[in-house]
C-alpha cells in the first residue's frame, strides 16, 4: 500500500480549505463528498456513503492503532477534556493490547 502525504496549512491546521485559504463548513464538505460518490456510482462502482466526520474517526482510530499518544490526540482534535477522547477512541486499544503484550520485554 501506498502512503499517501496530505499537505496541512501548519497555523490553521485545516485539512479542507476554501480557494481563498479560509476554513470550509462541514456541510460544504459532506456536499462534495456526496456529490463525488454519486458521479463514481455512475461512472464506475457504488462506494458506501459516508462524511467528514467518518474521515476524522478513521483518522483517530489508525492514530491510535499506530502508537500515537491518546494526549496527542486530544490535542489533534480538539477535544476538551482527555476523557472524551479516550470515551470515543479506546475501543480501539483492546485490539492492540496483545500486539503490545508480544512487545513487551520483561527482564528477570
């Protein structure tokens, strides 16, 4: 697979901008999500719906599963309080708890 690098504005720290460099609403961008899914479902193949919030949970959740710190995180996205990252995301840490546990080196 293929890595693929996404330029983001480093002061604003958008990922979706306006041509004029502003912040782009929500909804404009769920809009053009699904303005491009319904051109690809008559062009070539259905993809499965799916929003902007789908793409800042896929990323979330892969942060994670990669070793990115839940604190980080908090901060990447925004949140509040650290606790409602972890009530959102820690789903995903019983996934990687036996990874862990295999790379745990314990010395007697």
């Amino acid at each position: 697979m293929r890595s693929i690098v996404i330029p983001i504005d480093k002061e604003e720290n958008r990922v979706f901008v306006s041509v004029y460099g502003k912040m782009v609403d929500n909804c404009t961008v769920n809009r053009a999500i699904t303005s491009a899914l319904s051109r690809l479902e008559e062009q070539v193949k259905a993809i499965e719906h799916f929003t902007l919030h789908a793409l800042r949970d896929t990323f979330a959740t892969r942060y994670i599963e990669q070793g990115g710190s839940p604190q980080t995180l908090k901060t990447i996205l925004g949140h509040s309080s650290f606790a409602m990252t972890m009530d959102l995301y820690s789903h995903v840490l019983p996934n990687t708890k036996q990874k862990e546990m295999d790379n745990l080196k314990i010395v007697l």
